[in-house]
C-alpha cells in the first residue's frame, strides 16, 4: 500500500497557502510603488504650478515734450498739432499688469497649457507657425472725443522696433494721419532722423467734427521712412473703425504694424546670387530671374531692368545695370557683375539692387529695390552671411521687392 508523503510530512505548508502569500507581498509591492510616484508627481506639480503664477511687466508709457504745430483743413473740420487737451488725461493700457490669481481654473489652465507644449505636432504650434510674418514693429497713440467742444484729439506717442529702410541700417520715421475715407487731407509729425524706436509726442485736434461725422470715420496711421532723394518708403500701417472703440475719454493702444495697403506689398521678387572670393577681394553678382513684377504702363505691363550700386559708407563707389526687357514681368536676365572689395572692407559695404522700369516719355520708374549688407532686413542679411560663410561658391535667393 502507497502513502502519501508530502502529505504526511508534518507542518510542511499547502500550495494554496503559498499562493495566497505571494499575492499578497506582489499586492504591497506595488501599492508602495503607487505611492512614491503619487508623491513625486505631487512635487513635481507643485513647482510647475508655482512657476505659472509670475507676472510679467509691459511697456512704459511716452514721456517727453509735445510737439506744437497748427494745420487747417477746409472740410468744416480744423486739425491742430498742439499740447495735451487740459483735464484729459491719456488712459495708458500698457500701465496694466497682470495679477496672480490662485485658484483650481488656474491650476488647470497651466497644466493644459503645459500639455500643449509637451505634446508634439500640436494644432496650436502649427497655428503659430503659420501665423510668422515680418516684423514691421508697433506703434503707440492715443484716441478720445470732447463733446463740449466737437473735436477729436489724437496723440502719436512712439514706435518701437522699427525695420531698417535705409542702407545705413537705420530709418527716418513720420506718422501720416487720416480720417478715412478722406484721403486729399493729412496729417503729419516730424521726421526722427536715424532712429528706429522713435518718440513724438504730438497731438493732432480736428475741431469742428460732430459726433456723428467722426463716427462714421476710420483712424488711419501710416509710419514711413523719409527720403530726400526719392520717394518716401512705407514701413506699416494701423487702421481702427472709430465707431469700434469707446471716445467719451482718451484712450491709450499698442498696435503692431501691418503691411502697407498701397501696393508696395506686391512688386514682384527677384532671384540673384553671391558669390565672394576673399583671394581676389571681390563679389560677383548674378542677376538671374524676376517674377510678377508690378505693371508700370498703361498697357499692364513693364520694361524692367536691373541697377546694381555698389555703396561703401554711405557713398556711391561704382553703378552696373542689366539690359533691358522689354514688354515682361517675368523677365530672366543672367547678368553677372565683378565688385573689387577688400576684406577690412565688407562690414562697410551694401549693395543696392534697383528694379526699374524703362520709360522713353518720362523718367523711368522704380519697381523695387533690395538692400544687402549684414545690417539690412533679415532675409538680406541671411543672404550676406551665408555668402561669407561659402566662399568661392555662388548663394542664389529670391527677395521681395521694397518700395
């Protein structure tokens, strides 16, 4: 006869007494582990938390001395640039800050925000992404309507972050003011030479306009770089519907600059090409192609071609131009020019790049230009750099034509 033996042994543990004691050392096994990563996300939250509850400070509001200049307009209306009205005082929005608030919809609204940054491809940074344009810098004014005396009251205070229009690498900003849709009468403040964050302080009165004309009315402010020589170039513009805003006192904005609406957006672009040689100390130049030139004739069409002008510190040292073609806004050209221009040199130099349009009658007409030099726009000084960073090897790149 069998026995058993496991069976018989004495005090020798069942399975299901060994099976019930592993799951329970695996059970608390795990539950510590839960807790640690509980109390690690719990830190780790709360600084998070803590960092989004700083605030951030904003832009000063103008000071300085108002400009003082009487202009009249025969539309029933009189514009003065004089002093602040007396007893108005500018409501300035940049004085505002912003204020830690702690509360569960701010704990929400950083950990969401955090989730968006963390996860990748969001809809909100393509958004971003697709919303990057030139910076055209902003501009800082002050609105507001005197019922008592009929006059609306506009104050150019600053702007800031101004592109540069000239070769320099500077600007000459004036702020022309309109009423629109009136565009035979402006406004103008004084020119600030070489300065890209200027103040103005000038404030304009149209007296004699009731409240019901000035409703009716769009403030149109366009910032330009002044130019003796040629044509005023455009930097941006601010259009605001006065009927939008509240005129009962005056009221201060920071409004960025958009692209001018007169054209000067669309002249075309131009593809050319660097090469340097720093063994023989030249640039050589290749005009190569334009496409959609703006149309200069009656007929909706253009002659363009192209002048090249070599400047060393804001001086004219040698002029080349391409032929001409006719009867094209799409004209390929493949010009090269040479430039002599000595290494200790180039951080003085610009090249100016001039389409024009070739006119037998009348002078002919400037379509765009282009300036480069390592002080120019951003997509120019991209351009100059990567032609010194390559040397000996031609860089092409198309430009945007500029008034």
């Amino acid at each position: 006869m069998y026995r058993d033996l496991e069976a018989a042994s004495p005090g020798a543990p069942t399975r299901d007494v060994l099976l019930v004691s592993a799951i329970i050392t695996i059970s608390l096994s795990v539950t510590v582990v839960l807790c640690g990563l509980c109390h690690w996300c719990q830190r780790k939250l709360g600084k998070r938390y803590k960092n989004s509850l700083e605030t951030v400070g904003t832009p000063d509001s103008g000071r300085g001395r108002s400009e003082k200049k009487a202009i009249k307009l025969p539309t029933g209306g009189k514009a003065v640039n004089t002093a602040p009205v007396p007893g108005q005082t500018p409501h300035d929005e940049s004085d505002h800050r912003t204020e830690p608030r702690s509360s569960v919809s701010d704990l929400v609204n950083s950990l969401t925000s955090e989730m968006l940054m963390l996860s990748p491809g969001s809809e909100e940074d393509e958004a971003h992404e697709g919303c990057s344009r030139e910076n055209l810098g902003r501009i800082q004014f002050s609105v507001g309507y005197n019922f008592q005396e009929s006059t609306l009251t506009v104050k150019i205070m600053k702007a800031q972050e101004l592109p540069a229009k000239d070769f320099s690498g500077t600007s000459d900003p004036f702020v022309k003011i309109y009423l629109l849709p009136d565009k035979k009468h402006k406004l103008e403040t004084k020119v600030k030479r070489k300065n890209l964050n200027p103040h103005w302080n000038e404030t304009f009165l149209f007296e004699g306009f009731p409240y019901e004309k000035v409703v009716q009315r769009v403030l149109y402010l366009q910032v330009l770089d002044y130019d003796r020589f040629s044509r005023n170039d455009p930097i941006g513009e601010v259009s605001i519907p006065l009927n939008k805003i509240d005129l009962t006192q005056m009221q201060t904005f920071w409004k960025d600059l958009k692209p001018c609406s007169d054209g000067s957006g669309s002249r075309g672009e131009l593809l050319l090409s660097l090469c340097y040689n720093p063994s023989a100390n030249s640039i050589i130049v290749n005009i190569i192609k334009a496409r959609n030139l703006k149309a200069m004739d009656i007929g909706g069409t253009s002659d363009p071609y192209v002048k090249v002008w070599l400047m060393y510190k804001d001086k004219r040292v040698e002029k080349k131009k391409t032929v001409t073609m006719k009867r094209n806004l799409n004209p390929i050209f493949n010009e090269s020019f040479a430039f002599d221009i000595p290494t200790e040199k180039l951080r003085e130099t610009t090249i100016i790049i001039t389409v024009m349009d070739k006119d037998k009658l009348s002078r002919n007409d400037v379509i765009g230009k282009i300036y480069l030099s390592w002080k120019s726009g951003p997509g120019e000084v991209k351009h100059w750099k990567d032609m010194i960073a390559r040397p000996r090897q031609p860089v092409a790149q198309w430009h945007q034509l500029k008034a």
